[in-house]
C-alpha cells in the first residue's frame, strides 16, 4: 500500500476524477485529492504532494499554464499531463515545462495509467 504517497488529480471532467480516485485510493492505497479548478488545486498544493495528474484541456486555466505555477509552488513533485486531444506540439511542451510524463484519454486501460504512475514516482 501507497498510503504516504499523496496524488492530486485536477481534471473539470467529474467522472474522470471520480474513476481515478476510486481506482488510485482503492487498487493502488494511494491518498487521492481531486479538483475540478486548477486554480483552486494549485492554492492548495503543499510539499508533501508526491504527484499530480493534470488535466490539459479546462475552462479555467489549461494544464500547459498550470504546470509552470504547479512546479514553481512544489518544485519536487512530479506532473503527469492527462489529454484527449494530443497534439505533438503540446507534448512538446508539456515536456518542456517540466512534465514528467502525459498520458492519452480515455485510458487504455487503469492498469496502464496504474504502471505509468509507479514508474513516474519511481524515477
């Protein structure tokens, strides 16, 4: 069990958040904070978060702005950008800011988004 690793998944999308909170809590222990605002998630971010999921595509502020503010407020932890709409340019710079990694929606499966997690927090 994963129970000091802490994840935030921010994500306007609420079924997103709740699959990925029941899966990531449940099957990997993790403890799972959600957001639907990435402006509210980043006030709320402390050194203790080990990873957060981003979202790249929100009304409020997309992942590509966040990330820079999300690394600037927790310079340790590590992004994993969540998309439907991947585009080479936005990987690009998803990785240029800082991304860790990115993952495509609709998940391949949990247990792909699950591996490509341990191996982030690993690394």
């Amino acid at each position: 069990m994963n129970k000091n690793i802490n994840i935030v998944i921010i994500d306007d999308e609420t079924e997103i958040l709740a699959m990925l909170e029941k899966h990531l809590s449940r099957e990997g222990g993790y403890k799972v904070t959600t957001y639907t605002n990435p402006l509210n998630a980043i006030s709320s971010l402390s050194q203790d978060t080990d990873l957060v999921l981003l979202d790249i595509m929100m009304p409020q502020m997309n992942g590509l702005d966040a990330l820079p503010k999300i690394l600037e407020k927790v310079p340790s932890v590590k992004v994993l950008m969540m998309t439907a709409y991947s585009t080479l340019d936005k990987v690009l710079n998803a990785h240029r800011y800082g991304a860790s990694d990115y993952i495509m929606k609709p998940f391949s499966s949990l247990n792909a988004l699950s591996k490509k997690i341990e191996d982030i927090l690993k690394a």
